[in-house]
C-alpha cells in the first residue's frame, strides 16, 4: 500500500471502520499527511523539512519515500474534499495515544528542522493538536 495514495485515510472519511490490524498502516497514513503538510505549512518548503521528513518516515515507519514524493504528497486532491485536519481528527479515533504524540513529536521536529516557527506553522501546529484530540496532560510526555 503506498502511503501517498491515503488509502485508509479515505476510507475512514468516508465513515468506514477499520480493521485493529490496519491500525499501523493508518497510523503511518497519517504521520506522512500530517508531515507533508507541515513542511508546506509557511508556503516556504525547505529541503531541510524535507530531507528531515525523509529521515523520520524511514526512522520511525521504515518507510523509504523521496523528497519528491513528501513535497507532491502536500498537493493530493485529497484536500479539495476536506481540509487535512478533518482526515486527522477522523483518524484520531484509531489511532492510541502514543500514536498521536509521536505524529506531534515529529512535526515538532519538521518545524525546528530550519530554525524558523512563523505564525503560519504555529496556526498549523495548533489545528493538528486540536485534530488529534490529545489532552494538555498527554501532551507533557513529549
């Protein structure tokens, strides 16, 4: 399954449940998506979020995909049916809270990847926080 084609992730917009054993795949839908959209975040994508989006999709999901694909993945079709936050804010609810605060921990790290937090990845930041329903108390694991 490749991940730029959110397979899942559709299915679930679309009020489908998934099976307990697709929850990784879902789970690895959903870091690329929320990642993707993070380095285009500012409108400004740096091949530093990039290379370092490449690093934790192989790090964290052993997934090898060019930094081509993370900067076409950020111009799906998928958003012209829904904003990404409503996808993440579906597929929060299959995903455990570890999940959840290890896509959180991976954006941080996309954002700081450059040096730069400008007002346009802090609004981001704060809809995906908003979109993968995690409690402030779970937020101080990371």
């Amino acid at each position: 399954m490749s991940l730029s084609r959110f397979d899942l992730l559709k299915l679930i917009f679309g009020g489908e449940k998934i099976r307990e054993d697709k929850r990784q795949a879902l789970y690895a839908e959903t870091m690329f998506m929320v990642l993707s959209g993070a380095a285009r975040a500012d409108l400004n994508i740096e091949p530093v979020e990039l290379k370092r989006i490449h690093k934790i999709l192989r790090n964290k999901l052993d997934q090898d995909i060019s930094e081509h694909d993370i900067q076409l993945a950020g111009e799906t079709e998928l958003f012209e049916t829904a904003p990404i936050q409503k996808y993440v804010s579906r597929a929060s609810r299959f995903l455990t809270v570890e999940q959840r605060q290890e896509v959180l921990r991976a954006m941080i790290e996309v954002f700081l990847s450059d040096g730069v937090l400008g007002p346009l990845e802090k609004a981001y930041f704060d809809s995906i926080v908003d979109a993968l329903h995690l409690k402030p108390s779970e937020m101080l694991a990371l």
